[in-house]
C-alpha cells in the first residue's frame, strides 16, 4: 500500500521516457509483489535498455523475472507475451 504512489509516479516518468526514445520495442518495465517474512516489498524490473534511457538509480543488473507473475508498468506491452 505504501508503494502505490511511488509506483504511480515511475510509472509517468517511464512513461515519458519510453515516449521521448520513440517507443522502441526493446524497452520493457514491469513489477512485481516478493515478499519476505511478514513484509512484502515492490520490485520493478526493466529492461536494459530503458535503464539507460531512464537513469534511475540504485538500479542492480539481474534477470527478468516470469511474466506470468509480474505486472506491466512502461513500455512493450506487447514484450510480455514472449
């Protein structure tokens, strides 16, 4: 609950970002719930190429999770059916 205002505001500025590059097919974000113990935190995955694009920090280079459990944010929507 806490993260829903944070979330709607990457959501804009990714958004805008993948509008600015020309909405290239490479650039994908997505989220999803992990949780841990009694506490659940929001994780938001993006491809590399909208990392560069949209300089976010403390951003960590890892793998994409499944599709089947994350939820779109920005971008290719159409990158989640691959």
């Amino acid at each position: 609950m806490l993260a829903t205002g944070m979330l709607a505001d990457l959501e804009s500025h990714l958004a805008r970002v993948y509008e600015e590059e020309g909405r290239p097919s490479t650039m994908l974000a997505v989220y999803r719930h992990e949780s841990s113990d009694l506490h659940c935190s929001v994780m938001v995955y993006l491809t590399a190429d909208f990392q560069r694009a949209s300089l976010l920090e403390n951003a960590i280079h890892c793998a994409m999770p499944a599709m089947s459990d994350a939820g779109f944010l920005a971008g290719n929507k159409a990158s989640m059916k691959q």
